[in-house]
C-alpha cells in the first residue's frame, strides 16, 4: 500500500466519538494547564459536551487535563463558566476538549444545539 494510500485508509477508519453535533462558535477561553500556567485559545467549534480550541503555537497533549473558563454564550450578561476537561486529540493549531462532567443542556436544559446556534 504507498503513502497516500495508506494516510486514506487512516483518515476513514478514524471513529468519531462525538454523541451530540459540532456547531461553529467562536468563543475566548482561557485553559489552566498545570504544565504552563494560564493558556489563552479561542474555540473554533462546540458541541453539547466538548470543544476544539485554537491554541496557536502552544501544544498539549492527549490526555492532558485542564480547567476552562469561558464566558456562558448563552448569556448576555457575562456569566462565566469553570469546568474541568480533558484533551481528547490534538493538532498543530488547537486541540479538541471533552467537558468533564458538564453538558451545556446542564445549564440550558431546552434546546442546546439550537440556542447555541442562534447565539452564533
């Protein structure tokens, strides 16, 4: 099998995990990670209960944990939400970010994905 033949095979095999779907959202947020101190990222998309972060030239790591702090966008007024997660994969520009224990539909239990759409 040649090179190109075989990152093919790769990229289809890859499973993805994801139970709820990915909305664009661009959001600041601001990651604790242990190894760095305060990381600033912008979020490219969310999902109910993850999220891909752009982290520029800053690199983690799968399984790295963090805590997050990004203002609640489905609020107007500023609410900030801290919550810890784990990095789930990582590329050059970001990595992508499981919520632990928090679910968007947590804080807004009606209609998530379309009020996190509307938002947008």
């Amino acid at each position: 099998m040649k090179t190109s033949d075989t990152d093919a095979f790769k990229r289809a095999a890859r499973v993805d995990h994801r139970w709820s779907e990915r909305l664009p959202l661009r959001i600041d947020v601001v990651m604790q990670y242990d190894a760095l101190g305060l990381v600033s990222g912008k979020t490219r998309d969310i999902s109910n209960d993850g999220m891909f972060v752009e982290t520029g030239i800053i690199r983690l790591f799968p399984n790295d944990s963090l805590i997050l702090t990004f203002a609640d966008p489905l609020r107007e007024d500023g609410t900030l939400v801290t919550v810890s997660a784990v990095v789930r994969h990582a590329t050059e520009d970001g990595v992508g970010l499981q919520l632990d224990g928090f679910r968007f539909n947590s804080i807004h239990p009606t209609e998530p994905q379309q009020a996190i759409a509307a938002y947008h």
